[in-house]
C-alpha cells in the first residue's frame, strides 16, 4: 500500500484485533489477526478468509498504547491486496 497518496498518515503498529462478517461465500466469520497499520481514518490487516471490497465488517481492537478507542467499530473494506500466497492484504475505513 506503499505510494498511495493519501490524507492520514498510517502508523505501522501490531495490535490484536478480532474481525467478524461475511465472507465471499455470504457464510459468516470470525477471525483473529493484528494489524499492519492504523491511522484516524482506518486500519489494515491480514485476513486468510476471502472477502469483497465494500464488505462491512465488526473490528474488536485489543489494547495498546497507540490507540484510544478500545472496542468494537465498523469498518468498510475499501481496498484488498492478494498478492501474498494464501492471505489477503485488507484496508478498511472506520465508519
């Protein structure tokens, strides 16, 4: 996700986050992951279940000292990046 432009900068940071909603199949899920990066406007993260851009998903965000909010928040995938063998590169905005 290197070279985008964009208005937010995106601190590199891990944090344990759960992930829940509908995969390609329509079937529901739940998956734990962490994060690769956050920023005021959204995250990504790694996920190994195949989903769509324009999916809405549930995010627990675990604690860690970069980040405020601690909880559950919906989030719209917005972009997903397949390139690495067998998961999916997702970046989500923050409803």
């Amino acid at each position: 996700m290197r070279g985008e432009k964009r208005r937010d900068f995106r601190e590199p940071e891990k944090v344990k986050v759960t992930v829940k909603g509908t995969n390609s199949n329509g079937m529901s899920f739940e998956e734990q992951t962490q994060t690769v990066d956050l920023s005021a406007a959204g995250l990504s993260f790694y996920l190994d279940t195949p989903i769509f851009i324009r999916t809405f998903l549930s995010v627990e965000i675990g604690s860690n000292s970069l980040v405020a909010y601690i909880g559950k928040i919906q989030v719209l995938v917005v972009r997903i990046d397949t390139s690495s063998r067998g998961k999916q590169l997702v970046a989500a905005q923050f409803l």
